[in-house]
C-alpha cells in the first residue's frame, strides 16, 4: 500500500518548495516538484532601459546575489556585440569565483551536511578521536585537538539552553544516520569554522563590487572599477593586495578540510552512491572568459548526454548556435498559459499565469519545465564538473581524482567514476568544484595584475542601441548551475525578457511529455525509512542546492499589505 507524503515547505534552501511523494514498501515510486511563487520579474523589465535590468534581476534573490547581475550584462552585451575590456572580465570573473566559492561553503557546511552529520552523536565524540581521524584525512590547521574540544564545548552550551534555533528540527538519532561519534564532531567543528571561512570569500566580493549581497560596480560594457595606482578612491595596489590576501586564506578551508570532509561523508554513505542519478543528460556552460568577446574560456562547458563523457560537446563561445537554439520552456504542468505551442523559445517566451491549484496529472507548479535538444537535463556543480573532465580541464581532473581516490581509501575499495552520478555524487561535485575555482581565483588575480602591468586600465566600453530589434543571450555557469538570460531589444527599451535559471531547469515539473524534471526523476527508487521522518527525501532535494527564489518570483498587482513592522 502507498503512502503520500508532502514537505511543504521544504527547508534549508531558498525559496518556497513544496514536494509531493508516493512511497511503496520503503521506495519512492513517483514525485512531485512544486514551487510555490509566482515569477514576474519578466513582465517588470518590460519597456524598461536594457542598462537597468541588471540591478533589477539581481533582486530576483539575496543568495545567488551577482549571478543575475552578471547573467543580465552578459545578454545585453551579446545583444548588442559589445567588447567588454580585459581588465573588466577579469575583475568580474573574481567577483564569480569568490561568490561561488563562498555559495559551496555554505551549501555543504550549512545547507546540506545536517541530512548527514547527527549533531546529537557530536556530543558524544572525544576531542581526542575527531582530531585523530581529521589529521588522517588532511593537515589543516582547524583539526587540532583543541579546536574539536572548543567546538564539543559550543554545541554542549548550546544544546543545554534549551534554544537549539537553527539546529531545533534536525532528525537527530534517525536509521539513516551512520557517522560514528568523532565523525559527526569532525563535521560539526567544521561547519562552525565555515561561517567565518564563507565570510572571507565574501570580502572578495565586497571589496571589488563595493558591497554584497547585490554588488554596485556591474555596467553593460564592463565594469564601474576605475583603475589607478595613485588614487585611493580607485581600485589600488592596496585593495587589489588586499583581494590576495583574502584568497591566500581561502586555500587551507577548502582544498583540506572541505575536500576531505567530502570524501570521508562520502566513503561512509557510499551506499548513497546507488540513488538519486535521475536525469543524466548534463548541461554546462563556459565561463571566465578571457577575451573581450567571450570566445576564450579559463573553464570549459557543453552538453554531456546519457552520462556518456565520450559524447561530450563543447560549448565554445557566447554566440554559441548550440546552447542558443537548444532551450526551451513547457508549461504543461506549470501554473502558465501559453497563447501558441507547448514550448517556447525564451526570445518568444511568455510569463502569463494561470492557478489550477495542484493537480497531480495537470498543473501544479509556478516553475517552468526547460529542455534542452528536445531533453531533459540537469543542471549544477555535477554537470559541470563532468563537462570540464570531459573537456580534459586539467584541475578539474586532478581534484575529481584525488577526491575520489581518498573516498575510496576511507571505504576500503576502489571508487568509480560512476559513482558521481548519485544523491552523494553531487555534494562531491560540488567541493571538486570549489577547489576548481579557488585555483582559478589565484589565477584571474594574476591575469589582473599582469594586464595592468602593461599600461591597460580600461574597464568600459559605452553601449549604442540600434532602433531596430535585437536579440542577446548571457549566460554563467552560476554555484546552481547554467544560468541564461534572454533579452529581445527594440528602439532602445526591453521589449522582452526570461531567465532560465538553474532551479527552473533542475526543480521543474513534468515537461509536454510528461517526463519529470531531475529532481522528480532523482527521487525514484530513494528509500525512505521512516514515512514521519522522511530524511531521505530531503537528502536528495537539498543535493541540488535548490534556489527557489530564482525559479519563480511574486507579484501582486493590487498593491496589498504584506507585512507591517511597527518601532515602539
């Protein structure tokens, strides 16, 4: 006999995320991906100056922050084959890269590592033990003995007053939780030395987009960054060292104890490595351009269909016809109406609701359902990091290497390639992934360096807009995954506007064949031991970072009352 079960609203995430799914003799049989917003960012653009969309997109979410803004910038330059200055992409590309280092931080420490990690077991851990097994695993400089026992001493304070915040609903002494004692202190001493490490990253962002989140400095043409060594009201040699500094402090976290916190989660739910693959079609997309027209990537990006590395297919530059004519939009299943055809092209994409209530076999979601060549894909760190092995991107190979070899050495068995496409698969990903991009940090801080070297201080170019209409595609291979955004421009203002973005792809609904979505798809066959505490579940949703808030958004056209906040 089937049991429903609902979780609604799902936490841990961003956004609002309702999910649906049937349970037969302790296995997922069939799931539903709802998310519960409506967007309207695209309705708000329209007739609007392209030069604004960025700063308005960006608001689309307080956690994925720049992605939008660059994303936005990205469409109208193409729209309008504009240069961007070499010192502008690489200034932009730190901003990415550290944005995206500080997102992975937090998503494993904070967002994903309590499905895994019983902070109630913590408490039963010797400082002694979790040292012990965190030095077998790497020399970072957090494992000491006295940095557990400071951690066992905050969680034993905390627990003891009673007000456990955001630790109140954990499924602490669940059957699915299999770290021993020293383990779960390990993980636990790290998850608090993360929210400073997350907060380093972040100042990287701060520093060169004068504030975060939602940094100031984006412009379409380049960026607002006015280089000069003489003036400190200019991004300086001081800032610029600063930015080093900060980078050189990231390095220890995330390729030590990260890295290693990973693998060693990952070798001790390896059984985990057999759920949660669902769709295997994977799409990335290049980023870090290198030139001024985005035809040269520091990091590779394409299509990976069926799982098969040996079919990979390049995505080589922004105007790319590949990832340019490949992308549609259903709305089958979405609460949206479109005026002609099941699915659209984002340049003709419409945004126009349409609430049935939830129905199992018709509409039930405010998410779009993209493909991609006809396909459903999946989109994220996993994507990617297939599409830069793929690509025979050499740190991507390294680190995919190394985690998997040290998983497999605290598994006591060789570890597949294969493994990875799993629930646990792409939590590893996405530490491979953030190793990736502290490197790539380094490496754009110096390309910076260097081109200010030889007397190039430009930072923009001015955009002209044409009467007549054009099209523009920008997209960024975001922390979640391809992010795109679509821009038609007529007689200088925004005559339409979508954003396809990484939530849309991997939280959609059935598409107009009714094929589920990767997170539909992904919870398949997931076991579930107990139907009250449906852990399981959650552990593959919150594999996918899911960000809610960028896949759908609120509007409310008669201007009600929200909330009220009141000074007494």
């Amino acid at each position: 006999m089937s049991t429903r079960i609902v979780i609604d609203p799902i936490t841990r995430i961003e956004g609002h995320l309702r999910i649906d799914v049937e349970v037969d003799a302790g296995r997922v049989t069939k799931a539903w991906s709802s998310g519960q917003m409506w967007r309207g960012i695209e309705v708000i653009l329209q007739g609007r100056d392209p030069r604004d969309a960025w700063a308005i997109t960006q608001r689309i979410c307080g956690v994925c922050t720049t992605v939008h803004a660059v994303a936005s910038v990205r469409a109208v330059e193409n729209a309008l084959k504009l240069p961007v200055p070499k010192n502008a992409q690489y200034i932009r590309n730190l901003i990415i890269a550290a944005h995206a280092v500080h997102d992975h931080i937090v998503h494993f420490y904070h967002l994903a590592a309590l499905d895994w990690v019983d902070l109630v077991s913590a408490l039963s851990g010797s400082a002694e033990g979790a040292s012990a097994l965190a030095a077998s695993l790497s020399d970072y400089r957090g494992n000491s003995r006295l940095a557990m026992q400071d951690a066992k001493d905050r969680l034993t304070t905390f627990v003891q007053s009673g007000q456990l915040g955001i630790y109140a609903s954990g499924y602490w002494g669940h059957p699915a939780m299999k770290l021993p004692p020293d383990a779960n202190l390990m993980a636990a001493a790290h998850y608090l030395q993360a929210l400073e490490v997350q907060r380093t990253a972040n100042k990287i962002v701060a520093i060169l987009g004068s504030k975060t989140p939602h940094i100031q400095n984006l412009t379409v043409g380049g960026v607002t960054n006015a280089i000069n060594m003489d003036s400190q009201s200019t991004l300086t040699l001081e800032r610029l060292q600063a930015v080093k500094a900060l980078i050189d402090q990231l390095g220890d976290f995330v390729h030590n104890a990260m890295m290693s916190d990973v693998a060693a989660v990952g070798a001790l739910y390896a059984d985990w490595t057999g759920y949660g693959a669902g769709v295997t079609n994977y799409l990335s997309v290049p980023d870090m351009p290198l030139d001024e027209m985005g035809t040269t990537f520091a990091l590779p990006g394409g299509y990976v269909p069926n799982a098969d590395l040996a079919a990979f297919r390049g995505i080589p530059s922004f105007d790319d016809a590949f990832f340019r004519d490949g992308v549609k939009e259903a709305v089958k299943h979405s609460w949206y109406d479109y005026g002609a055809g099941d699915a659209l092209h984002p340049f003709q994409g419409e945004t126009r609701p349409n609430y049935t209530d939830f129905q199992d076999e018709g509409k039930y979601s405010w998410i779009k359902a993209p493909t991609f060549m006809g396909e459903r894909a999946q989109v994220g760190p996993l994507a990617n990091v297939l599409a830069m092995a793929a690509a025979g991107h050499e740190p991507t190979t390294r680190h995919l290497t190394r985690l998997l070899t040290q998983a497999g050495a605290v598994a006591g068995t060789d570890i597949p390639l294969a493994a990875v496409h799993s629930t646990v698969g792409r939590i590893a990903a996405r530490a491979i992934r953030c190793a990736v991009l502290h490197e790539e940090l380094e490496k754009q801080w110096t390309l910076l360096m260097e081109n200010i070297a030889t007397g190039d201080t430009d930072t923009f170019n001015r955009p002209v807009f044409p009467k007549e209409e054009v099209q523009g595609v920008g997209f960024h291979e975001a922390p979640r995954g391809v992010l795109s955004h679509w821009v038609v421009i007529a007689d200088g203002k925004i005559r339409n506007y979508q954003c396809v973005v990484p939530s849309t792809w991997n939280a959609g609904p059935r598409d107009e064949q009714d094929r589920p979505g990767p997170y539909e798809a992904s919870l398949i066959d997931n076991p579930v031991a107990d139907a009250e505490l449906p852990l399981e579940v959650l552990r593959t949703v919150h594999s996918f970072d899911p960000c809610i808030s960028c896949a759908i958004h609120m509007a409310d056209t008669e201007r009600r009352p929200i909330v009220a906040v009141r000074a007494f």
